[in-house]
C-alpha cells in the first residue's frame, strides 16, 4: 500500500495522533512502544481495516476491522501473539478516532466503527485505493496464478492466493479455472450506470427504504464505476479453503449485489448467432422473473421464456428507453434479493441486440439447490434427483414447491386452515437450504426470524422477528415471536427430511468419518476434491477474554474470543458437512472452466459467459458433473473410513441430459 502514491500526508496525520497519545503517558507501554517503533507500518494495517471493512456500508460491527488490522500486523511481524496484535489493532483503532478518521460507538448490545466522510474522501484523493476498496479492479490483466506461487494484483502484497488455507492446497485443475475467471475483461454499462447515479444523487428516495439502501456501498460503487469510465479492466482471483474461487475486487464484483450485477458488462463485443439470441432471451426472462408484473419465470421451460421475452419485447424495449417513466417494471427494492438493476440491464440488453446485433451481457445460470442435487448424485437417489433436476426431465422441477407441499401438510396436523394457506415457498426456502447442510432447529429457527431486530418486550430488549417474515405474520406479540420459529423450524425439519432424506444421509455419513478419523487420533480433517483441491480443516476450542484500550484512550473493553489448539468437535461436525458439498460445487467448477477458451463468470454454483457460449458452457458443466459422479467419490470417501453407505441405482450419466441449470 502506498507504493504508487504518496501517502505522506495520512502517515502525517497518523503520527500526530500518536504523539498525542504519547503526550498524556509517563510511561510508554509495550502496544505504544510497537507503534512507535513501526510507525508507517502500523498506519498501513490500520488504513487497511477500516477502509476493507468500513467503507462499503459506513459502519461495521467493530471485530472486523480489528481482525484485518491485526492480520496486517503480523505480515509485518508486529506483535508477539495474536492477543498482543488485538490488543494493538483495539487501541490502533482509538488513534484512528483521535485521529478523526472513525468515530467508535459502544452500547450495551454492541460496539460498532462508523467511517468519517472527511477520511473516506481523503481515501478517494490521496491513497491507492480507488473509492475507498482496499482491492481496487486492475487496468492489466493479472498476474497468472501457478502451482508455485500465487497470482492477482501485480503487487504482491496485495495478493490473497488463498484464505483459511496454504497455496500447497491448490491443483492445476483449479489454477486453470481461477485463471480464466480473472482473465475475463470487464466495462462498466454506462446506460445502467447513467439510470442510478440520478436514482442516487439526492440520497432521500421515498422508494427506497433507509436501512436496505446499503448508502455507503451503493455510493461507494457508483463513484468507483465513474472513475472507471470506459475502460476495460480485470478482476483478481483467490480461492477459499473448501476450493472456492472468489474474486477480489468487491465493489465490482459479479458475486455481489443487485447494481454490481447491473453494471457489469464483459470487455468484449459479440454478434449474436441463433444459439445467442436463445440464451440471451432466457437470461432476460431470469432477470424480469417475479419483477414488475411478470411472474416467476425461472421456473418455466426455456423455450416458455424465450416467448414470453419476444411477447414483452415492446415493453422491454420502453423501459430501456425511458427506465424512469417505466420505473414501475423494474423496480425490485434494494436488498440482498432484489432484482432491480440486473432488470433493467436485461432490458437494455435486448434493446442494444434488436438494434445493433451484438451484446456484451454476460448471461447467467444457477444450479437448481445445488446442496441437494450433489446428495442425489453421492447418494445415486433418482427421487431426490428429479427433484433437482439431476436426471433427465422434459420440464424443470421445483424442489422448495415440493418441501411446501410436505411443511404444509404436517403443518395442518397443529395449524387452522387460515395458517396453512398463509404459508409461501419463500417460508420454507431459507430453511430447507440450512437443513440441507446438516443445520439444526434451532439455527432454522434463527433464519425464520429474519435479520436481527430487536424491541422492548416487557421493559427488557429482545430479539424479534423481522416484519414479513413468518413468526411475524403470524403473531403481533413479539414475546411470542421465537416460539413460533421454533414451532415452524421442528415442520419444516420433518418436511424436509421426508422430501429429501438423502442430504441427511450424506451429513450422517460424513460425521460417522469424522468420528473414526477422531477416534484414530487425528485432528485435521480433510479430502481430496475431483479437481485434486486439497481440502484441510481444523476447528479449535475458543476462550473469551476482555482487551481493554488504554485508559487514555478512553479504556473501553471489549469481549473477544481467542483461539485455543483443543480441538472443538462439535463444531467439526457442523462445519464440514456444508464444506463438503462447497468442495463438490467448486470442483465441477474448476473442471468445466479449466477446458473454456471463451470468457467464463464464476459464481461458486452459477456460470456465465457471452451468450453465443453458453451452449458448449452447459454442455461442459454437465459433462463436469457426470465425470465427477461417475467415479463415485461419496462411496470411495466413506470406505477410507469403513463406513457403509446405501446408494440408490440412479444413472448419473442421465445428468448430461438434465435441466441442472436454470
């Protein structure tokens, strides 16, 4: 950081504060003496967190930032432990306060950092950072990654290569896919672009609800996509742990939120063949399903919505043409699931092609519950697998309709009519993707509350569930809330279980691994994935104990959790089995875009690519899957450890004839 610009000016204002702080010691302890010692490094970890963790929302739970800060210390060897890092990045971050640049709040339920706007501009001005991202897009294409070193951002600093894990990991399968995803260009949809800057500009919009606006990433976005103009720029990748391939860049990345989506287009230009108009046609369907008055059309047969794209074309093309007068067909909300600006890109897109012949838009399918498709194919369960569109089909299957029907069904047996008939797909969809990775009642409970709200129930603050979500619908006591989470949590486990027994057999199965690779003294477990990823994991015990800022600094004390080198099996068994399956998810990934020689979209169990492509680009992932399967990995696994499984007689080759994909 720094090596392009002068930062000067910042460490300046750093060093002040810091003899500040040195002004009102007699004494100058140890944390203090580092900082004095190591004074533009420590300035460097201390930018590094706030701006990676508080300029994308503002504000931020105040254990992020002091994580990152306290990771940066250790690459420059500051600190002697990581409890003395910690305690460094806690008082670092009261600097930073004296400084001017954050301001620290603490109540009695939380302590939170909230970014100055003077500080968040003087990122923008004077520092590498573009638009307050630690990991701005590159101009260059990136440094390749290879089995011996990791690649990305030209400096190397800069590189992640791998997080909760060792490059070691990695196998050339994987690098070829990493690889193509950050070669893959990238420009900025300046008509999308044009369109939120004006539904940005005044920050009051009375569409827009205040806490779902997300103001701080969406302007932080918007004033990053200015700067990028028209140039063409890339996108450094990384892996995580379980082979996951993420991209680096966050504002700008596919796998973010609705606006990033929508002002993403590829670097190059295609003319469309008979192959693109179809694909194209389908992701404009995908984008519109249940936004405006269309219905929800990702759940219809392809050719279904390419009709129903060619039957709307002239309203398609008003709302690229005048998107403010038609707001009303594409406006979503803004929120993690909204639609809005992928929408009205879609339209734009269509527009671009009836009239020149070309697109840049990246069209994008997702795998149909991917978590449970893997179990039909480990299990080789030709229900499970009809169900997720596994096995050869004429028409697409519904997965969560069919867990509705059942959450119906046994809801009636305690529920009144009125109750059952309020139910929704949505009721159940969260739930039964939190089952499917071996989730319990409780923590179902926990996602049927929605996002953490909280109210005054008898004089005493306690969690409630979210307004719209179900506990709430059904009752306006909020003391009443949870019960009714934990009611509805218990049905739908038995629903689920009864719809796809399979994915519990899989996450049985696999905690009957961990039990023999226990009893036989070991501590990290792990396996190879298809693609030859390494996957290692270790979950440790945690003690809690207090860091407290200087009394100068205010003093302020802070619980923390501190990892021990017991190991904690309880969690093992709850985090391995949704690894597992992200392990599987990657792999197929690796090995479909390890043989593309045409810009690849990774988004873990989502593809995307130029429209005429996405025919061969089915065709690979599919032929991916069976290459997987067919070799039988779930049975090979459990026989390492002598455990039995019962596989069904499905034929996993019938997948390269499915509709996994939608």
């Amino acid at each position: 950081m720094g090596l392009l610009y002068d930062i000067g000016e910042i460490v300046q204002a750093f060093s002040e504060a810091v003899d500040g702080v040195l002004n009102k010691v007699q004494r100058q302890p140890q944390w203090l003496n580092e900082i004095k010692q190591h004074q533009t490094e420590a300035c460097k970890a201390l930018i590094e967190g706030i701006v990676r963790n508080c300029s994308m929302n503002g504000v931020v739970e105040v254990h992020a930032p002091i994580s990152s800060i306290a990771n940066a210390l250790k690459r420059v060897n500051m600190g002697n432990d990581s409890r003395h890092r910690v305690v460094i990045a806690w008082n670092l971050l009261h600097i930073a306060q004296a400084a001017g640049w954050v301001v620290i709040h603490q109540s009695n339920t939380s302590t939170i950092v909230r970014i100055t706007q003077s500080f968040a501009y003087a990122m923008y001005g004077k520092w590498f950072a573009l638009a307050g991202t630690a990991c701005p897009p590159m101009l260059d294409k990136p440094v390749q990654h290879t089995l011996k070193r990791r690649g990305g951002y030209k400096t190397r600093a800069f590189r992640k290569g791998i997080v909760r894990g060792k490059w070691s990991q990695v196998s050339s399968t994987a690098i070829a896919a990493a690889n193509a995803m950050q070669n893959t260009p990238w420009v900025i949809n300046k008509r999308v672009l044009a369109v939120a800057n004006t539904v940005f500009a005044d920050r009051i919009d009375p569409d827009v609800n205040g806490r779902e606006r997300q103001l701080w990433n969406h302007n932080a976005l918007l004033d990053l996509s200015n700067q990028m103009g028209n140039r063409r720029f890339y996108n450094p990748t990384y892996f995580e742990g379980s082979g996951r391939i993420f991209y680096s860049c966050d504002l700008l990345s596919p796998q973010a939120n609705d606006l990033t989506r929508g002002l993403l287009l590829l670097g190059r230009r295609q003319r469309l063949n008979k192959h693109g108009w179809y694909w194209l046609a389908v992701h404009v369907a995908n984008c519109f399903s249940g936004v405006g008055k269309a219905r929800k059309l990702d759940k219809l047969p392809f050719n279904e919505r390419v009709a129903w794209v060619r039957k709307n074309s002239n309203v398609l093309l008003a709302i690229a043409n005048n998107p403010h007068k038609h707001r009303a067909l594409w406006w979503n909300g803004i929120g993690k699931k909204a639609q809005t600006f992928q929408a009205l890109a879609a339209a734009i897109a269509w527009d671009e092609a009836l009239r020149t012949g070309y697109t840049q838009q990246p069209v994008m399918l997702d795998q149909t519950c991917s978590n449970y498709g893997h179990a039909a194919a480990m299990l080789r369960d030709p229900q499970l697998a009809s169900l997720t569109n596994m096995a050869p089909s004429k028409s697409f299957s519904d997965f969560h309709s069919s867990v509705l029907a059942n959450f119906k069904r046994v809801a009636s047996e305690t529920y009144d009519s009125d109750v059952v008939g309020s139910l929704t797909r949505n009721d159940v969809k969260s739930p039964s993707m939190v089952l499917g990775y071996g989730g319990t009642v409780k923590g179902i409970a926990g996602t049927m509350m929605g996002r953490k709200t909280w109210a005054k129930v008898d004089d005493k603050w306690k969690r409630v569930a979210e307004p719209g979500t179900l506990p709430a619908r059904l009752s306006n006591n909020p003391s009443e809330h949870y019960k009714i989470a934990f009611n509805m949590a218990t049905l739908a486990r038995e629903a689920v279980i009864e719809t796809a027994p399979a994915a519990f057999a899989v996450t049985n199965a696999i905690r009957k691994c961990i039990k023999v690779h226990r009893e036989h003294g070991g501590d990290r477990f792990g396996w190879v994935s298809p693609s030859g990823f390494h996957v290692s994991l270790k979950s440790t015990k945690k003690v809690e104990d207090k860091i407290v800022a200087a009394q100068f600094l205010g003093g302020a004390q802070l619980k923390w959790y501190f990892f021990t080198d017991e190991m904690n099996w309880r969690k093992m068994n709850t985090a391995t089995s949704p690894r597992f399956t992200h392990s599987f998810d990657a792999a197929t990934l690796h090995i479909c875009f390890a043989n593309c020689k045409f810009d690849v979209v990774g988004v873990h169990d989502c593809i995307g690519c130029l429209p005429n492509h996405m025919t061969r680009l089915y065709r690979f992932f599919r032929e991916s899957l069976v290459a997987i399967y067919e070799s039988n990995p779930f049975k090979n696994f459990c026989n390492n450890y002598g455990v039995e499984i019962e596989q069904g007689d499905l034929d996993v080759s019938g997948a390269s004839q499915s509709f996994m994909l939608s």
